[in-house]
C-alpha cells in the first residue's frame, strides 16, 4: 500500500521562560492510504503536539521542529513548505478535527458561513455553489434538516451535532488525511459511537487515511488499524491493534489498557487507575521515562534508557523487561484473558 505519510525522528520543543520543554522525543511512524493509525497515551504524553507539528499549526517560534526531524506527505517534504504551499496543504491534503469543538467553530458565524469559508477559498466555489455543497456535507454526516441547519450557530446545536459539523468542514476539501484529535471525549457514550462509525463510513467512501488521537484505548478497539503508545513524549510500545490488544508487552500499555472498562469484569472490581504523574518534560530524562510509576523498574530502568526491541515488523516496544538476562514477567491478570478489549 501507498504509504501517504512518514514521520521520522520528529522532535518538537517550547523554548519557555523557564527552559525548554522537549514535547516530543524523536517519534517515528507512517500511514498508508486508508489507513487508521492511533495515537494514544496520557495526558501531557506529545499526542496533540505530534498531530499539530505534522500540520505545521505551531508557531515557530517559541515552537521548534528540531533537525533531523522529517515529515513527508507523498513524498513532499512539509518541513520545507513555503508559507503559501502550507496554507493550501492544510486545507485540501490534510485536515484536523481539533479536540474542542466549541472553542474551533467561531460562535458568531453561522455553520453555513464556516463550512462556506474553507470551500471559497480551497475549492474556489462561488457562494451559491458553496451554499449547495455545504448542505451537501451536512446530510453526509447526518445533519437532519440541513437547509435549516446552515443558517444555526454553533451554540444552538448539541454536541454531537457540533462535532459532526467540525467533521464536515474538516471532509470539505476531501483531504487524504484527516487528523481527529479526541473527537469523542466531550460526548456521551451512544453519540461517541455515532461519531465514530460516521468517521468509519466516510473513510471508506473517500479512502481517507486518519490519525485518531485519544488517551483512552477503548475507542480505538474497533477502530485502528494500528496503535502507538506514548509516553513523555515517546513512542513506548506500538503494533497492529491486535497485538496491542492480544499481545502488549510494555508495562505502561499494561496499564492503559487495565483501566479499560470491560464487558467481563465483576461488577463490585474497581477499575484499575495507574499511579503517579508523568516526568516533567522540561527536566532531563534519565533511563526509561515510565521507572517512578512501573512496578517492574529494575536498576538498570534508572540509569539507561531501553533500546527498541521488534517483535514483529509491525510490533516492537521499548523496555527493559525484553533483554535475554530480565526476570519474566507476567502480564497483569486482567489481561490474561482471550482477548484484552
Ligand atoms: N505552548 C506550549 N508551551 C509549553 N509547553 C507546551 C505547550 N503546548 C504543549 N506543551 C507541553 O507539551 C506537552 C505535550 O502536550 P500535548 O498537548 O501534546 O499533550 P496531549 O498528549 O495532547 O495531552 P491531552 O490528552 O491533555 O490533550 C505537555 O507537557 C504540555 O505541557
Ligand atoms: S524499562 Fe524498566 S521501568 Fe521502563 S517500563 Fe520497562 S521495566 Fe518498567
Ligand atoms: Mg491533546
């Protein structure tokens, strides 16, 4: 398959008063044509960082995209886009679905006038065309009654509906990526699954590759093709959503996904919730960055930070519990089952 996306050695950091904070740590990954990757990790782990960094929405400075970093979108490379390849590279080659949708629609226009604004400009449409397209757009994402709908403003649509608008403003060029930063967090669990079949149904109409960014590993279980775990701004473990879900092998997936509802659980267990706060990503990280908060540290977790280890060419991790002379470890219980969604 086409691969659409390489990101190598992706490096980002905040140049603050109080020093520079290294957000993202050197993370590699590319995406193929239709493709579903996951980003997933705790809060503060680089996931947003990551996916505006790819789109060169941050400002640089205080932001810089270190050397050695590479981002090529079908062979283009962005890093090196002029500012007027960049604004047309936004709009018609990749689009983001960004995590608030209150706070991306603009509450003093009406959704018509916003879905309006990016075919005006991107598709070169004149108003009664994009007028029509726009209406076109809400009923492809199920927007009941779209000839009314257009003339709405933000503020009086519930929130499904509202991240159904910020879908199809994000669909309107038809980009080949579509990035979906936390789409479904702020909404109930029927309407999640909703907006996530939405995104599943039109990337199978249009082909479109997505990145879905989200801390939580119960969304991407139908979701992914596959997964990448992030930690402190590293990737720590990835692999196809099988064997993330089958075979996770990095004590901090372990984690994320035991604090995963499941179908299965006794109803009077608590769930599991990992202990601890993430490194502070302005200190320097000595050995590997999950040791304060992992039950299996061992001394040498201190002092080195763990090499890659493949495990398949899709699945590899970075621990030290997969060197030959590591104690065995066994997985967390709770995971022992069948299967761990
Ligand atoms: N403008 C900024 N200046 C300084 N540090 C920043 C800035 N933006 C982000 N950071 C830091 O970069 C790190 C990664 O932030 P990011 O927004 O990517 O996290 P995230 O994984 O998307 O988290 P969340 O799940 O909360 O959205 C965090 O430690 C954050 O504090
Ligand atoms: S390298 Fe050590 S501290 Fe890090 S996850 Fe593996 S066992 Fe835990
Ligand atoms: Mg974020």
């Amino acid at each position: 398959m086409e691969k659409i996306l390489e990101v190598e050695n992706l490096q980002v950091s905040f140049h603050t008063y109080a020093g520079e904070v290294k957000a993202v740590r050197g993370i590699d990954f590319d995406l193929k044509k239709g493709e579903t990757l996951a980003l997933v990790g705790e809060s503060g782990c680089g996931k947003t960082v990551t996916a505006k960094a790819i789109m060169r929405l941050l400002k640089e400075p205080p932001t810089e995209i270190k050397k050695g970093s590479k981002i090529i979108f079908n062979g283009e490379d962005v890093i090196k886009m002029s500012k007027k390849r960049l604004s047309s590279f936004r709009g018609e080659d990749i689009s983001m679905i960004f995590q608030d949708p209150m706070t991306s629609l603009n509450p003093t226009m009406t959704i018509g006038d916003q879905i309006m604004e990016s075919l005006i400009i991107h598709k070169k449409l004149n108003k009664k065309e994009a007028q029509k397209e726009a209406v076109r757009l809400l009923e492809l994402v199920n927007i009941p009654n779209a000839k009314e709908r257009i003339k709405s403003f933000p503020h009086e649509l519930s929130g499904g509906m509202r991240q159904r608008i910020m879908i199809s403003i994000a669909l309107s060029c038809n980009p080949r990526i579509l990035i979906a930063d936390e789409p479904t967090t702020a909404l109930d669990v029927t309407i999640q699954a909703q907006i996530l079949d939405l995104l599943k149904e039109l990337q199978n109409k249009f082909e479109t590759s997505i990145i879905l960014v989200t801390h939580d590993l119960g969304v991407v279980a139908n979701f992914a093709d596959k997964i990448q775990v992030m930690y402190a701004g590293q990737v720590v473990e990835r692999g196809s959503r099988d064997e993330i879900f089958y075979n996770c092998m990095h004590p901090y997936t372990w984690a994320l996904l035991s604090s995963v509802p499941r179908l299965d659980t006794k109803s009077k267990e608590e769930l599991y919730a990992l202990g601890g706060t993430p490194p502070d990503l302005i200190l320097p990280l000595k050995g590997c960055p999950f040791s304060s908060r992992c039950k299996h540290c061992m001394e040498i977790c201190l002092e080195e930070a763990p090499q890659k280890t493949e495990l398949s060419n899709t699945h590899s991790l970075s621990c030290w519990l997969q060197h030959p002379y590591a104690p065995k470890v066994e997985k967390p219980e709770a995971l022992r089952g069948e299967r761990n969604e």
